[in-house]
C-alpha cells in the first residue's frame, strides 16, 4: 500500500470517528437550543407524521441490520431485504429516523444539520462502496447497476 492509500486510510478512520459523535452532538445542541412552547410539535398532522416516519426509520434500520446480519456471517453480499432496492438502507434509515423525529420536536435547526452532514454520510457511503467493491468486484457492480444508492428509484 503507498503511502498516500496508507495517509487516505487513516483519514477516512478519523473521519469517521468524528463524523458520528459531531452529528449526534449537533443534534441534540439543535434540539435544546430551539425556541418553543413546546417539547413536541403543538399541530397534530406534523405530529402524526413525525411518528410514522420515524417507525417506518426504525423498521427499515431493523430489517437491514437483519439482512447485513445474515450476509455477513455467510460471507456474502447482502442483497436481500431492503439490500434488494437500495445499497445503504441503514443510512436512509437513519435519515428517516431523524426526519421524523425533527417533525415530532419540530426544530428548525435539527433540519439544517441533517442537510449540511447529508454530504459527508453521501462520501461515508461511497468510501464504503469502495471497499465493498474491492472485495466483492464483479457482483458489487452489478448490484450496483441494479439498485438506487438510498432512495430506490430515484437516489
């Protein structure tokens, strides 16, 4: 390995240690530093909403750990489950989680750190793909051809 792959590898480890605790930290800084009546959102639409999205984000973040799961300890490329229509259902998970539970505290700030960390898990995910890619080559880019990268159909 040369030694700028080696400098790449150590940089995406710490990117990637950072990256997780910075969003959470974010978050919650966003969630408590809102100016509101109200812990939950007052209009019961947004409410509602709020609670079925983030069920569904908790359905989905289940299923795929499942799936992964399973591929793993068989040693195969997980293709199965919500893997079928999308590459990184844990991802889209977590978004869905957070996007309903910004709508059920309704903080403004909450949806603006969610869209400036969307490129960074976007370069999270393709760093990952790489590596998926290097050890399972031709079934990887075929799967890859074959599925949306977070929203099927569209992304």
């Amino acid at each position: 390995m040369s030694r700028f792959s080696q400098r790449m590898n150590r940089m995406s480890v710490a990117v990637n240690a950072v990256l997780r605790p910075v969003f959470a930290a974010l978050l919650a800084i966003s969630q408590f530093t809102s100016r509101r009546g109200a812990i939950f959102t007052p209009n019961d639409v947004v409410l509602i909403l709020g609670v079925l999205i983030t069920v569904a984000g908790v359905w989905l973040w289940a299923a795929a750990a499942r799936h992964l799961t399973r591929a793993v300890a068989a040693a195969t490329l997980a293709t199965t489950g919500p893997y079928r229509t999308i590459r990184h259902p844990i991802y889209a998970s977590m978004y869905l989680i957070c996007i309903g539970m910004g709508l059920v505290f309704f903080a403004w700030l909450w949806f603006a750190v969610l869209l400036a960390f969307a490129p960074l898990w976007w370069l999270e995910a393709r760093r990952e793909e790489e590596a998926i890619a290097a050890e399972y080559s031709e079934a990887y880019t075929a799967h890859q051809s074959q599925t949306a990268m977070f929203v099927p159909g569209i992304w």
